[in-house]
C-alpha cells in the first residue's frame, strides 16, 4: 500500500525526508528552533526545495546556527557569504542572519530560553488541525501575524506572517499535516505528549 503523504512533500527525495522526519514535530531546541527561524527567512520568495538544498551549506557557514557564534559574525565573514554559492547570496538575508542571532540572545534572556519566547508567542502548546487537504491549510493566522508583529518589535528581520506560519508548522507548533497522509497522527501523538511534560 502507497504511503500517503502531504501534497507538498512529493518533489523529491529531501522534501520526503524532511516531511517525514522532522516536520511538524514539536521543537523545543533553541539552537534547532533558531535553524529553522533562519532557514524560513531565508526562503522568503523562493521555494523550500531550494533552502532544503542549500541546509547544509547554510549550516557550514553559520556555524551549525549556534546563537552566540553567529551573533558575533563580522561584517568580513557576512560580506564574504554574499560570494558563498553553498547559501543563497541576497545580502540583506545574509546579514539578517547576524541580527536574528542577536535579537534571540536578547528574547533568551529576557524569557529565560529562545524556546520559551517562541513558543509563548505561539500559544504555548502544539495546536492539532485537521485539513482534509492541502488547499485547506492557510497561509497565515492570527496567530502567526502576531508572532510576525512582536519579532518585528524585537528587531527580528524576515519574520513576515506567511514565514512566521511556516516556522510554526516545521516547529510543530501547528500540526498542518492532512489528516490522510501518515505522519498526521504521529506528529500528533508526539504534541500530545509534549502537552504532558
């Protein structure tokens, strides 16, 4: 029997991986959690194949996304990124790398963790939907557009209500899994259980 998966993820064989693996399940990793901040910023405009294939040199630029080494990136190391064809060279994405990094040292420790700040913005707790189908799931929600709006106010860049959505579905925050495809009951045991803890 065919496994049934998002519509989304059907493309190739990084976008299966990733949706079968790590998307939608509850994060709660600071360095991770800051990653995939970054990551969903990056793909502002472009597709996420093409962020998926350039993760990894993303990772070897930024040092592995390690908050406090990026956030002490010089302005040599960023420029010299802009020529780097391993990331997508846009300058402004580049260096909002930097101030994103920043920015989440301050969230860190002003909330205590860079994960208790994202996830106090997203309600705290996993939300379960139940999309019958892609076309169903939506762009961005209130919530999103009030994460959006406070990142904004804390100097985040690239943190618009459409990329704050989709961090929050990578994160597990939302399970936008539909409810057909085989990871929807999984992603959502596992916010069950981080509901619990």
């Amino acid at each position: 029997m065919a496994v049934v998966r998002c519509a989304w993820a059907q493309g190739n064989q990084a976008e299966q991986v990733y949706h079968d693996t790590e998307w939608g399940v509850p994060l709660y990793d600071d360095q991770k959690l800051f990653e995939l901040l970054c990551l969903e910023g990056a793909q502002a405009g472009l597709s996420w194949s093409t962020i998926l294939a350039k993760r990894a040199g993303y990772q070897q630029t930024f040092y592995q996304f390690e908050i406090t080494k990026v956030a002490a990136m010089t302005d040599a190391e960023l420029e010299a990124l802009t020529q780097d064809a391993r990331i997508v060279r846009n300058r402004r994405k580049i260096y909002a790398m930097r101030s994103n990094a920043q920015a989440a040292l301050r969230a860190a420790r002003q909330h205590g963790s860079l994960q208790a700040y994202l996830w106090g913005l997203a309600g705290g707790a996993p939300v379960q939907n139940h999309w019958q189908s892609v076309g169903d799931v939506p762009a961005d929600t209130p919530t999103s557009r009030a994460m959006s709006a406070q990142l904004k106010r804390d100097s985040f860049a690239f943190v618009g209500p459409t990329t704050c959505y989709a961090f929050m579905q990578a994160a597990g925050m939302v399970n936008d899994h539909v409810v057909e495809c085989f990871r929807y009951v999984e992603c959502a045991a596992l916010g069950s259980k981080s509901n619990r803890e």
